[in-house]
C-alpha cells in the first residue's frame, strides 16, 4: 500500500469505517444480550474467577508498592510546606479518584485482556466458532457476552482492591516508618474523602474503563486473521489500544466529573 496513491488511502479509509462499524454493531450486540446472560449466571461467574481472582495477585502487589511510593513522594513534598498530616488524604485521594483505576484498568489489559483476545483468536483459528454457529449456537451469546460482563464486574473490584491495599502501603511507610501521628494521618482522610464525589468517581470511572478494555480484547480476538501470527498481531493490538483507549477516557472524565 502506498499512502501517496489516493486509491490506496481511500481503501485504508473504507476498511477503518468497515470496522468501526463492525465493533459499533458488536457492541450494541454484547449490551443487548444482558438479560439472557442473566439468565445463566454460571458462565459469567466462571469468567469472573478466570478475569478477577488470576489478576489479583499482581494488582494487590502493585497496588501496595504504588502505595509505598505515593506516601514517600507525598512527605518529601508537603514536608516543603509544613503539612505534613494532610499526608493520608493526599494518598487516599489520588488512589481513589486517579491512581486507582487507570492503573488497575492498564494492568488489567495486560493480564486479562490479552488472555481474552488469545483465548478467542485459538477459537477462531482452531473453527470452534465456526462449528458452534453450524450447531446453531450463536457465539457471541455463548463465549463473548459472558467474559464482557464478567470484565464489567470484575474490573470495580480489582480497583478496590488496588486502592485499599494502596492506602495500607501509604500507612505503612509513613506511620511505622516514617513516624506521622496514626490519628492524625486516619482522619484527615476520613475528613477529607468524600463517599459521593471521590469514591463514586472512582467508581464510574472503573466500570467504563472495565467496558472499554474487555470490549477492547473481545473485539480484537473475534476480528482476528485464524493464523498464529494473525492471534499474536491482535494480542499486541489488544494492550495498545486499550492502554490508549483508557488514558484518552481518564482524560475525558476527570474534566467531566470536575466540571459538574
């Protein structure tokens, strides 16, 4: 393809909008078949252990390092200014409302969302979808709508987690090892964390990033080329896009969520 050739730029063009048009269709497809996964609860449960308990361990351990970080970062930094109680809810808030969940949302694309799109590009390569489809069963009912709901899920919960842990890391180093009054660090997050406008924000923003990145490794794994380097092509894609996907909506969100 030669990007001076207007034949060829149009053709790139037209196959950009075949696939937004494809992921639109796929997307409105996986919001619409809600309530007959509802109806079989046990595949999504399954999905949820699949995407949440094997991406546990590596969100609670980043989570309390970035914990640890956050607190040293924060005293050398309000120790200049003279605040330095103000330091728990100085952790508290940037875990909740910005650490939180772009940080669980871009280890979740690399743990489960690659796992998803390489799970589902071997199903494509390997014609097991093809054959479901021959038996009539559809399967973005039967594979695709489980594992997107279950990321729905599973994605708020893994933030919570990361964010919890991420606190007791900031206790860690600054009451134990760095000496601030443990009173003092608990209640100036207690009175300076709002249920509502800080642990609700954090809240929304896991779910849609939790839609994106799963929606994101779905996509990418059923559009799949059925070759080995067609899956392995798709998997790389996976982590980009949604990496982007989920810092371009950060951005998105806090102006939003601050500007009403």
């Amino acid at each position: 393809m030669s990007w001076y050739k207007p034949a060829d730029v149009g053709f790139a063009v037209r196959a950009q909008l075949v696939g937004l048009g494809q992921g639109a269709r796929l997307f409105a497809r996986l919001l619409a078949l809600l309530p007959a996964v509802l109806k079989r609860p046990g595949l999504v449960r399954d999905q949820i252990h699949f995407l949440g308990n094997y991406s546990l361990g590596i969100i609670a351990v980043s989570g309390l390092f970035v914990g640890f970080v956050m607190a040293l970062q924060g005293y050398y930094t309000l120790q200049s200014f003279g605040t330095t109680e103000a330091l728990g809810q100085l952790v508290a808030l940037s875990l909740l409302r910005e650490l939180g969940p772009v940080i669980t949302a871009l280890l979740f694309a690399g743990r489960a969302g690659t796992s998803l799109t390489a799970e589902i590009g071997l199903m494509r390569a390997g014609e097991q979808l093809s054959a479901m489809e021959m038996m009539a069963v559809d399967p973005v009912q039967r594979i695709l709508a489980p594992r997107f709901w279950a990321g729905v899920v599973a994605m708020p919960v893994l933030a919570a987690v990361f964010s919890a842990v991420g606190v007791i890391g900031g206790w860690v180093v600054a009451v134990p090892m760095i000496g601030i009054d443990s009173g003092s660090f608990w209640s100036q997050m207690q009175g300076g964390v709002d249920v509502f406008s800080d642990v609700g924000n954090g809240i929304i923003k896991s779910v849609v990033f939790g839609l994106t990145v799963t929606f994101v490794a779905l996509l990418q794994g059923f559009t799949a080329k059925p070759t080995p380097e067609g899956v392995s092509r798709a998997t790389t894609r996976t982590v980009v896009v949604a990496s982007l996907a989920v810092l371009g909506l950060d951005f998105i969100l806090t102006a939003l969520m601050f500007s009403i």
